[in-house]
C-alpha cells in the first residue's frame, strides 16, 4: 500500500495474487515486508521522512493450481 495525501492510498501486487488465488493457489503465510518512506524535509544535520506505505510478502503455494499461469509469489514483489 502507497498512501499520497493528495492521490490517497495505492495498492500494488492484488492483481496478481488474486489471479494466483483464483487459478487454485493458497496462501502459507504472511511475512512482513517494509517501510515505504519519503523525504518531506532536510537540514544540516537530519533528514525527515514520512512514512508514506508498507509492504507485506505472502507465501503462495501455487502446486494445487488449476492452470500454470499461476506465477511464483518472489515475481510479486
């Protein structure tokens, strides 16, 4: 998820997990991802980020699938 304060919230990567998930795939888990940030301002001394959206990873098991179109989860992210 992108959050920008003027566009609002963003998301990447449903797409492609839904058509995984769709095709047979299933999740094993949910691992964290990261901190997206940007800068808002900087001095001397410091930078100021926000914190601007995060990231997840989620494990899918795509041996069960209905078709082979299913991607492997790493292509993802």
């Amino acid at each position: 998820m992108k959050i920008d304060m003027k566009a609002g919230p963003s998301f990447f990567g449903l797409e492609q997990v839904n058509a995984a998930l769709k095709s047979g795939a299933s999740v094993v888990s949910v691992q964290e991802g990261a901190v997206i940030t940007s800068k808002v301002g900087e001095d001397a001394a410091n930078v100021e980020l926000a914190m601007t959206g995060f990231s997840v990873k989620l494990m899918l098991d795509d041996s069960g699938s209905a078709t082979q179109r299913a991607k492997p989860w790493w292509r993802f992210w």
